[in-house]
C-alpha cells in the first residue's frame, strides 16, 4: 500500500474557514476512486512559525493510482486550494510505502 501523506500548516486567520473546506476537499479526492480511504490528523506539535498544523494521510490503491492522481487530478484539486487560501497555506507531501503493519491482539 502507499500512503500519500499531504502535511499542512494553516495560518490561525482562516483556521475555521480552511478546516470546512477540507471536509469537502477530501471526500473530491477520495471521489477520484484512486484512494481505499484518508485520515485526517491534527499534529499536536507546536510550530515556532504558529498557525496550526495538519497531516491527510490518503491511502492510494497502488503506486500506478497515485501516479494516475498526480497526473489526472493533482494540480486541480491542489490549485483549489491555493486559489482559496493562498499564502497563508503551507503545504508538503510526502509518499510512503507500508512495509508491515502490527496491531495488539488481546486474549
């Protein structure tokens, strides 16, 4: 599986405004039919530049869907948000492969 991780810093001034917009933003993304799913965290670190920041981790289907979403879809649905928010907006994305995944069994 690929993780396709988009880490986002938004400037306290439009805080409320860009989280409502991401709850439709996701679920564009997710319309695309390239990703199983996407979990969207705040990062409970704070940054010495402020603002508050967030990570979207979205679970492509294989390394081609994601290469297919770069190709097809990114630069629209990134422009979006550059349109709205602009400077006051930092973004990086990062892929990651899963190599093993443990979880905690109880008896």
């Amino acid at each position: 599986m690929i993780i396709y991780n988009v880490t986002i810093n938004i400037d306290d001034s439009i805080h409320s405004e860009w989280r409502a917009w991401m709850k439709e933003h996701i679920p564009q993304v997710l319309a695309t039919g390239l990703f199983s799913k996407a979990i969207f965290t705040k990062v409970l670190i704070e940054e010495e530049m402020g603002g508050t920041t967030y990570s979207v981790q979205y679970h492509a289907h294989s390394k081609r869907a994601l290469n297919q979403h770069h190709q097809q879809h990114a630069q629209q649905l990134q422009s979006e948000g550059m349109k709205r928010f602009g400077h006051k907006m930092l973004a990086f994305r990062t892929e990651l492969e899963l190599i093993d995944e443990f979880t905690v069994t109880k008896n």
